[in-house]
C-alpha cells in the first residue's frame, strides 16, 4: 500500500471518527443525566411547585370546590381584602396567636437547641450519644402519639396525672379542664412543641460544633478570648455558620409544621375559644370543614409568607454574603 | 499550660471535673424528655385495675400484655380489624422509602458530578424549598392527587411523599465528598452511570441514604394527612390514622391503654431504626451546612 495514501487516511478518519464517538458519548451522557433527574423533578413540580403556584393563583378566586373557580371581586383581591379588614376570628385570634406560636417555639426552640447542643459538644462522646438519643426522642413521635400522650397527662378530670398531682399538693380543690380551657391551652401547645423541637436541626448543630477545628479555640485564646461566652460568639458560631443556618430553617418548618397541635390536643377544630387557633388550623377550617377554598388559598399565600419573611431573617443572620 | 485553654474541652477524650455542671444539667433534661416515653410504656402495660387507679400511678406494679392482646382484637367501627391497618402501614412505609432512596441518590449524583445549564437553578430552587410546609398548601396538594387520579389508591399514600427536598439537600451535600477523580477512573474503565451509582456513589453514601430512611421513615410512618384527605376506603387506610381514631372515640382509662399500646406499636420501630442508624445520621448532619 501506498504510505502517503495510509497517512492521508489515518488523517481524515481518526479523528472524525474519534469527535463522531465524542458526540455520541455526550449525547449519551445528557440523555442519562435526564433520566437521573426527570423522576425527582417532576415529582417535586406536581407536589410542590404546582401547589404553592396554584394556591397562588385560587386566592384570587371564588372556589367552593364543585364548580370552577370565578375571579374575585376587587381586582381579584376580595380574599385578601376580607381577610385582613373582615375576618374578626382571623385578626382577634389567628394571627396573634401564630404569630406568638411561630416565634416562641421557632427561635425559642432553635436557641434551645443551640444551647442543648452546645453543652453536649463538652462531655464525653459516650454519654453523649446517650443523652442526644434522649433529647432527640421527642421529635421522632409524631403528631399523633404526641396528641395522645399530652391529652391523657393533661385530662382535665382528676384521673389526669397533672390534675391528680396539683389535688395531691393541695393545689387546686377541683380538676382544671386544661385542653379545653382558653386559658390553659396555648401555654401547653408552647411546651409540647418547645419539648419535641429537638430533631434534625439540633443534630445538625450539634454535628457542627463537634467539627470546629480545636486550633481555632486555641488561636483565639492566644488573641485574648476570655470566656466560654465570648468563645461561643467569636468562634463556635461563626465557624458553624452553614449548620446554623439549616438549623434555623429546620427550626422554622418545624414551628409552622407543628401547627396541627392545637387541634390534635384539644380533639376540635376550631379549638375551644380560638385559644389555640393557628393559621393552619384556620385553613383546614375554610378549606376542608366550609369549602370556601380561594379564601383558605389566600390564607396559605399569607402562611408562605410569612415562613419565608422567617427564613429571609435567618439567612441575613447566616447567610455567606453573596 | 495547654489544660486552661477553655476551647479545648470541646469534645473531650477524658472525664475532667469541669464537666460535671453539665451532667447536672443535662441528666436531668434528658430524664424530663424521656418522661412521656415512660409514662406511654407504663400505661401500655397497665392492667385495667391499674388504669381505672386513683390517683394514678405512674409505675405499673403487676404488668401485663393485656392491653396489646386486647388491641390486636381491635377492629374499627368499620369493621377493619387493626392488623389489616398494620400491614398498609409497613407496606407503603418500605414502598415509600425504597422509592425515596432511588429517587435521591440519583438526583443527588447528577446535581453533584454531571455538567448540566439547569444545575445551580435546580439546586437553588431546592434549597428554597427546604422551607416548604406541605400543610399550608394541603388544598392544591389535594387538587393535584385528585387530577392525577390517585385518590382512594395506595399511590395517594406514596407518590406525594417521594420528593422530599431536605433528603436530596443533605445527599448532594454529601455526595459532594467524594473524589471526581473516583468517577473519572471508573469512566474510563468503562463504567456507566448505573455502575457508578450502584458500584460506587451508593456504598460511599450509605450513611446520608441512611438518614434520608430515617427522615422518611418518620414522615410516612406518622403521618395521618393521606389517610384522612387523599383515602376514602377504610381497607386501604394506615395505622397513624387508626390511631389517630382510637384517641379521638375510646374515651376512659380502656381506650387508653388501648391508645398506649398502640402509640409503643408506633413509636418501638422509630426508636430502633434512629439507634441503629445514629452515628450514619451524625455522619451525614456534619454536611448539612447551607452555604
């Protein structure tokens, strides 16, 4: 054969050849990288995106479930509009209530937490383990066990452990009736949902102080850190921004995921004297007891809004400046 | 010299006297959250002599299985003996989880090693959703499975649970460990992407695709909201909803200790999954950082 001719071939196929394989493998990869994602991602779009988006949309509507959704008076803002000025239960009740809920056990029990996490970052890794299984039980009971513990710990006749105590010590002469008190009602919610506020935030905390290099502690004592305070404020924290920042989050869904409590504790929807009445319950309220569902929409644009008003603060605080 | 630098006793290798206020203060608090754990496993093995006690004791003196007897004869006012909840409950339970797992790991490696436009949006847009309260939207949540049909089926219990925005955060965030020149290797040996999934990203992955079980887990196994929304058809119902029924019409100390042992038959397997699987969770919490 003719070397020129061999050479001259070589040039012109190899390396077609070689792009032509390059491009195939390219295709391949792309197809296989869609079919990784496609599931996730079109799950996530049907049960997440379009919910949030569609409640969005209904709040500017008239829905009662059977007939299709009518656009709503005043530019579609009817809902909104009686929401704020009109719905007496709403700003009397509702709304103080979530939002004395959302901040008592969403940052009260994310500091919780730190603290709780903190402190076991300083004893040995032993009991540690044990004593973080017992802080994280709580959160891993669930909405109904917890409903079924607390009304039975809290029945409000004296064969209620609580009431039999407080006779017992001479307290009380007669039985309060907690859960169905407006009185006693939201102090309980606070201390069920602060009490089972331990989960995966608080583990994802405790995991990142457990990993601060000990260097940063000893460099910083060498430039003059006193105390244990200011150890916690000029190293711990700052160096766990990341996890500080999911633990918020965390702490946040949590708050607002909890807000079933009230009805699962006093056995009614709506709770007795709106005492314990959250938004989420006054959504259920419209949307699955009255099937006004535009204005229940409404109510949940309001709900997003304010988990993400919460979470815009959180990442102010541990954000990495952008 | 070293021995006064306060930052050091941070994770402590050895006992040391300063640690004792922590003990005092954590012994207790540990005791306190346990407390209604007790309390459930007392009353759970209480007989009814003890349960009808007044004023009621918290320690059981003569313990029985009575009450777990009792509730396995259990069958709600339908009729659906409580067994047949039990076994919805474990089917979709492992369904939900196995789903979830292949579901995450996958997206979880292509938003952590491929090279894609969408990548960084994706992710983002996840990551925003970590925030995402499924029942503030449970009405639209409810349109969506009535549009696709699912209603009074199994699937209603499993298919809007599979994207679990957290499980596939903290699976990326872990996937992204491993080495890319792993991958490479295995590339150029001729592996694809499902030998690189199952052969390698998967067993170094094992403790976050453990926690995203256990996150799962707790979610599918407690959860009332598909039972009482998506689910007409009491034969297809779960055990948390049957629960949730005895607490709410068994009033006295029967139903109650009834609601006990039920609440031990709920709460047993989330304990022994979470101990088992502790030090994977902790493993994967230490890269749940959001940057």
């Amino acid at each position: 054969m003719n070397p020129t001719s061999l050479v001259g071939k070589l040039a012109a196929s190899k390396p077609g050849k070689a792009l032509r394989t390059r491009l195939e493998n390219v295709n391949k990869d792309k197809l296989s990288t869609t079919l990784l994602l496609a599931p996730y991602v079109l799950l996530f779009t049907l049960f997440i995106v379009v919910p949030v988006a569609a409640a969005i949309g209904l709040s500017f509507t008239y829905f009662n479930g059977i007939q299709a959704p009518e656009f709503a008076r005043m530019f579609g803002l009817y809902n909104y509009v009686m929401i704020l000025t009109q719905d007496e239960v709403f700003l009397r009740y509702v709304l103080p209530n979530t939002l004395k809920y959302a901040i008592i056990t969403g940052p009260g029990g994310y500091v919780l937490s730190f603290l709780m996490a903190w402190m076991l970052s300083q004893i040995q890794s032993k009991p540690r383990k044990w004593l973080a299984l017992a802080l994280y039980t709580p959160s891993m009971l669930g909405g109904v066990l917890i409903g079924v513990i607390f009304r039975t710990l809290f029945s409000g006749d004296k064969s209620g452990y609580i009431n039999a105590a407080l006779i017992n010590l001479g307290l009380v002469n007669t039985p309060i009736d907690f859960l169905q008190s407006g009185d006693y009602l939201m102090g309980i919610m606070l201390f069920v949902t602060l009490w089972s506020s331990m989960g995966i935030g608080f583990l994802s905390m405790l995991a990142g102080i457990l990993n601060i290099n000990k260097e940063m502690y000893e460099a910083a004592y060498i430039d003059g850190i006193k105390n244990r305070m200011q150890e916690i404020f000029y190293i711990t924290i700052p160096s766990m921004k990341p996890q500080m920042l999911f633990g918020a989050v965390m702490a946040i869904v949590g708050a607002f995921n909890a807000g079933g409590i009230g009805v699962a504790l006093s056995g009614s929807n709506p709770t007795p004297q709106y005492a314990g009445q959250l938004i989420v319950n006054h959504i259920d309220d419209y949307g699955f007891i009255r099937y006004e569902m535009g204005y229940a929409a409404a109510l949940s644009v309001i709900l997003l809004g304010v988990i993400l008003l919460f979470s815009r603060v959180a990442y102010r605080l541990f954000g990495e400046r952008d | 010299m070293m021995a006064s630098f306060l930052g050091t006793q941070i994770n402590p290798k050895r006992f040391h006297p300063s640690q004792i206020k922590f003990y005092l203060f954590l012994i207790p608090v540990g005791l306190f959250m346990i407390l209604p754990v007790f309390y459930v496993v007392g009353q759970a093995f209480k007989p009814l002599s003890e349960l009808f006690l007044f004023p009621p004791r918290f320690i059981v003196s003569n313990p029985t299985l009575d009450n777990f007897a009792r509730l396995f004869r259990t069958a709600s006012g339908t009729g659906v003996p409580m067994t047949r909840y039990l076994f919805n409950s474990l089917i979709i339970t492992t369904l939900t989880i196995v789903l979830t797992l292949i579901i995450t790991l996958a997206t979880g490696y292509a938003l952590s090693k491929k090279k894609f436009r969408l990548k960084k949006t994706i992710f983002q847009i996840n990551q925003t959703a970590l925030m995402f309260v499924a029942t503030a939207v449970a009405i639209p949540r409810y349109l969506v499975v009535t549009g696709l049909g699912l209603t009074n089926s199994f699937a209603a219990h499993i298919i809007p649970y599979l994207a679990m925005p957290v499980g596939l955060f903290l699976v990326k965030q872990f996937i992204d460990q491993v080495p890319d020149e792993l991958i490479e290797a295995a590339k150029i040996d001729g592996a694809n992407d499902w030998h690189i999934l199952t052969k390698i990203i998967g067993p170094l992955v094992k403790p976050a695709l453990a926690t995203v079980a256990i996150l799962s887990f707790q979610m599918i196994w407690n959860t009332t909201e598909s039972s009482n929304i998506y689910v007409i058809d009491e034969t297809k119902k779960t055990f948390a909803f049957y629960m949730s029924t005895l607490t709410n019409s068994t009033a006295g100390p029967a139903g109650a200790g009834i609601a006990a042992a039920a609440g031990l038959v709920m709460f047993l397997p989330n304990l022994a999954i979470f101990i088992i699987m502790q030090g994977n969770v902790m493993d994967t919490m230490s890269h749940s950082g959001i940057k």
